[in-house]
C-alpha cells in the first residue's frame, strides 16, 4: 500500500477515535467513511477489520442498526479471514448487541459468551468486562435481578481496574436501572448521581442525557414532578442536539407520562405517536414494546378501552419476543383488568 495513503488513514481514523471518546459518533462515522476507501486497495489487515468494528459502533450509537450489522458482520469476516482473535471477540459482542436490539434475546446471549470465550484467549480483560455488562443487561430484561445485579457488580470492578470511566458509567447506569426496577429509590439515585458526575466531568453528552432520562423515570414512579420535568428536558435537548432518534424516543416516553399524570392526554398522545416513530427507526424492540405499553396506559386512562387492548396486546407480543418475562406478566395484568 501507498504510505502515503496508510498514513493519511491513520489519521482519519485517529480523529473518529477521538470523536468517538467525545460521544460525537456523527462526526467520527464521518472520518471512518472517508478513511475506510484508503485501507480497501491493500490486503486484509487488523486495521481495516477494527476500523469496519468501529464504523459499526457509530452506526449503532446513532441509531441505524442495520448499516451497524453490515459493518459488523465485515469487520467479522475480516477477523476470522486473519485469525485475528482479539477483533472476533470484540465484533462478536457487538454482534450480540444488535441482536439484542433486534429483539433476539437468546441469540444475543450465544454471541456474548462465545464473545467472553474468544476473549479469554485473547487475553481481554476489559472485553470481558463489556461481556458481563451485556449479559447483565440481558439477564435484568429478563427479570433475573440477582444474575443482573452480579454480573453489574463484576463488570463495574474490572473497569475500575482498568480506569475506564465511560464503561464505569454505563455499568453504574445499569446497575441504576435495575435499582429501580426494584424500587431501591436511594441506592438507584445515588448510583446515578455518581454516573452522571463521571459522565459532565468528562463532557460525554450522550451518557448525560440517557442518565438524566433514567432519573426522570425514578422521580415520575417518586411524584416528584419538579425534579422529572427537568431531568427528562435535560435528556431530550441532548437526544435532539446530537440528532439520536433512540435517546429521542426514550426522552418522549418519559414526557409522555409526565403529561398524562397532568391529565394532558392530547399531548401526551402526540409524544407517544413521536416515541413510536423514532423507535421503529432505531429498531430497538424492547423500547418499542415499552412504548406501546405507555400507550395502552394512555388509551385505558383517557376510556378507549378497545385501544388499549389493542396496543397492550401488541406491547405483550413486544415484551415475549425479547425475552422480558417481567414485564408480559405486568401487561398481562393490564389486558386482565381490562376484562373485569
């Protein structure tokens, strides 16, 4: 290869790393883009199979799932083609990502433990971490909140080790989330607030606004309206600023609620209709089925009866298909209540 064309690579891709560490994968998809035709006159190396990693990586962190899984499966044929061990464990895991977003629970779950498997041989360590934090995520979707929570637990102390505070915050974000599904208020706003502190030290936008959307959740189930209202605009001024339909989804839903306990159903309504729309367009499967459930809610409360059955069946149908055991039986109790 022409080292010239090597060298002008290296620092495209130099500079979408360093995107990536600012959370502005946009700007970092658009150096890999330009970087990747530089790489394709040469023979397969381990350059250009994480390079195709982590073009997959911006994709996914933006929300177009399907260029990610393109991106991922190359970058996976790369690796194998090249016995390279550590890239097919990294891209394996994010191979199980996407099925996960996809609503393929059991699936996701094969690809992480090969993943964590290769990753041992490579000798991984901060791989394996990211491995346990996905199967804890897996593992709290399907209501098993003990496996969930030691899987946090071991995730959170090898990144700790390492020093890597991005993952320590997504780790400490789960562990929020499943605090929560617990109704651990205290212990869910204390691991959130020392999430959020890492995440404006280091100015990660993106991990500020899913947190914030999260503690806007805890204050709504907490009827501390003031505290939800500011929370979950905080998340969805960063979801639009960074033009993230996933975060934007997620930040409507909570406004929705918000809107429906002020017994504002139309606009609650029109935040849900969005929520949907940016949901489908991500193809995240159980933020859609959450979604749809918030609408069989609205449709219940506001007496269209018929509708909520109808979303609420559909919610269900949402819920099974991914694997969130917890969360069928909460709307078979719905679709019961409706009956009586």
């Amino acid at each position: 290869m022409d080292d010239e064309r090597l060298a002008k690579a290296r620092v495209l891709i130099e500079r979408g790393r360093e995107a990536e560490k600012r959370t502005d994968f946009r700007t970092a998809l658009t150096h890999y883009e330009e970087a990747l035709p530089l790489l394709e006159a040469a023979p397969p190396g381990e350059l250009r199979a994480d390079l195709l990693r982590w073009r997959g990586n911006a994709y996914l962190q933006i929300g177009r799932t399907s260029e990610a899984e393109g991106s991922y499966r190359s970058s996976l044929a790369a690796a194998k083609e090249l016995s390279y061990a550590a890239g097919w464990a990294h891209v394996l895991n994010c191979l199980g990502a996407v099925a996960q977003r996809l609503g393929s629970p059991g699936r996701a779950e094969e690809l992480y433990r090969e993943a964590a498997l290769r990753a041992l041989q490579a000798g991984e360590d901060e791989l394996l971490g990211m491995v346990e934090h996905n199967l804890g995520i897996l593992a709290n979707i399907r209501g098993d909140f003990d496996a969930a929570l030691d899987r946090y637990r071991v995730s959170l102390a090898a990144f700790e080790r390492c020093g890597n505070e991005v993952q320590i915050s997504n780790v400490l974000n789960g562990m929020g989330m499943l605090y929560t599904d617990l109704e651990r208020f205290q212990e869910a706003e204390e691991v959130f607030a020392r999430a959020l502190t890492l995440a404006r030290a280091r100015g990660d936008l993106m991990v500020e606004g899913v947190i914030e959307g999260n503690r806007a959740e805890i204050y709504l189930l907490m009827q501390r309206w003031a505290e939800a209202e500011a929370s979950c605009a905080r998340s969805m001024v960063i979801a639009e600023q960074r033009k993230d339909p996933l975060r934007c989804a997620e930040a409507l839903r909570v406004w929705a609620c918000l809107a429906q306990a002020r017994k504002n159903y139309e606009q609650a309504g029109r935040a849900l209709e969005e929520a949907r729309s940016f949901a489908r367009e991500a193809k995240d499967a159980l933020l859609l089925a959450e979604v749809l459930r918030a609408m069989g809610e609205l449709s219940r409360e506001s007496g269209d009866l018929a509708r909520a059955r109808e979303v609420w069946g559909q919610a269900r149908d949402g819920f099974s298909a991914v694997g969130a055991r917890r969360d069928v039986g909460d709307v078979d109790a719905r679709l019961a209540s409706l009956a009586a």
